[in-house]
C-alpha cells in the first residue's frame, strides 16, 4: 500500500471509497452524504490538496481516502478541518485508516498548521492524540456533545488560539 497525494485520475475512486465506506445496510442504493461532500469541498475555497490523500493497493486501485479542509477558530484560518475519512470494506481493519490518518496528520504537521479537529468516535480517535476541543479552549460549530468534537495540536499549535471552530463552507450544507 501507498499513501499519496490524491490526483485527478483518483476522483472517481475516492467517490467508490466513500460510498461503500459509507453506505447504510438499511438503504444499500442510497448515496452517503460522504461521497458528494468530497466533491463539494474540493470546488471550495478551503480546499487544501495537500492534505487529500488516498492508499493506493499494489496495482494503483484506491482503496482508502482522507481529506483536510481549511477551518477557522474564531474566525481566523487556524486549523484542518479532518474528514471524511474512508476505506472500503474489504480493506478495513488492516491499518489503512491508521495510516491515512497518520500521513495527513505529518503533512498538515509539516505545513506548519497548528490544529486538527474532527468529529469522530471518542474510543478510536484518542489513539491518535486527539482529546476534547474544549479542553484546549474551541468550541464545536453544531450540537455534538465534547466527546465526539475532538482536536489535535500540532508543533505551531499556540494556547492562544481558542474560540469557536467552522468547518469549510460544504460541511454547513449537510
């Protein structure tokens, strides 16, 4: 497996990781909301391609998917909005999602961004550094509960930057 920069040729096979990753059992023709938010971000102003990568199998097939997008704290652009992240079915539980997560955690960590915030799963997402937003002072922009709000200080992470978080505009559209 490769992690690398998505490209052009991956769109369609990102759009394929994201609505099996994503698809419900009980609406199995239905499109998860995943696979048109990647779209919708990737036309949008906060889109930031360095932070979208795909795991590639041995013959180049995508088979996993993550994206950062520009959020703000305070209104200021201070911070990665992170997801969705997707792997396909057969390749999960095999460390596909750990490795995407790690590599767009070094690249946003090399482009010397200070925080990571997503909203996730409070027993996977800890193992990865990230703790409650609101202990390191930002606030979520919905109605989830702090367990799920969760963020990641990097190297220029700075205790001055608090206040309430946005994503990149698409996520408001969900």
């Amino acid at each position: 497996m490769l992690i690398r920069r998505e490209t052009p040729a991956d769109i369609a096979g990102i759009r394929a990781v994201h609505t099996a990753a994503f698809a419900s059992a009980d609406a199995p023709d239905a499109v998860p909301v995943e696979a048109p938010l990647v779209d919708a971000l990737r036309a949008d102003d906060g889109w930031l391609p360095a932070l979208s990568l795909v795991a590639a199998d041995a013959d180049g097939q995508v088979v996993g998917h993550v994206v950062g997008t520009r959020g703000t704290v305070a209104g200021a652009p201070l911070a990665v909005g992170l997801g969705p992240l997707g792997v396909l079915p057969g390749w999960q539980r095999r460390g596909v999602g750990s490795a995407l997560m790690h590599a767009v955690l070094g690249a946003a960590d090399a482009l010397d961004e200070p925080l990571v915030v997503l909203l996730g799963h409070p027993d996977y997402y800890p193992r990865f550094g990230f703790r409650p937003a609101v202990d390191l002072g930002v606030t979520p922009p919905g109605p989830w509960g702090p367990r799920y709000f969760m963020a990641r200080p990097l190297s220029a992470w700075r205790p001055d930057i608090r206040g309430p978080f946005a994503y990149a505009k698409p996520f408001a559209n969900l």
